[in-house]
C-alpha cells in the first residue's frame, strides 16, 4: 500500500517543484486552523503545467505534471469552484 504523504510535506514540495503555486493548507481558505488535512493550490490557474478545458476549468484526472505529481505522493486535485482547486488525500 502507497504511503500518503502529510499535507505539510505536500506544500513544501509542489511549491518548491512548481513556482508561483503558492499552495497552503486549507486553514488559509476557511479561517479555521482545523482544516489542515486538504490544500489549496491558490495559484494554479497561473501555472504552464496544469490541463485546462476549452471552457478554462481543470480536467483533473487528465495526464499532467501536476496530477503525476501529486498521484505519486497519494493525493489528487479537484476543482472546487471555477477559479479554485484543492488537492486532497486519495
């Protein structure tokens, strides 16, 4: 069985991998420092490396840099609204 990484681990890693991501953990979106357990990718419409729709949404389970990145440390992407995209554990 693949070993989930922490989301902490995760944030320092896709923001080291893919500049001007600027990923937090999901606190910074709610206020409540509870919500630690997800991210959220603030910056990733800006980023060259992700698969964008004709309509400008993400196709989240398309092959990309993104998706391998995060599918190799157990975690996948999901839009959450039009202009937002959380990654969460698998």
């Amino acid at each position: 069985m693949r070993q989930i990484a922490k989301a902490q681990t995760v944030i320092k890693q896709l923001n080291k991998r893919f500049k001007g991501l600027k990923a937090v953990d999901g606190s910074e979106w709610t206020g409540n420092v509870e919500d630690n357990d997800y991210i959220w990718l603030k910056g990733m419409y800006e980023q060259e490396e992700t698969v964008h729709s004709p309509w400008g949404s993400i196709e989240c389970m398309e092959p990309s840099p993104m998706n391998e990145f995060l599918q190799a440390r157990g975690w996948y992407m999901e839009p959450y609204d039009s202009m937002t995209v959380m990654a969460y554990k698998i």
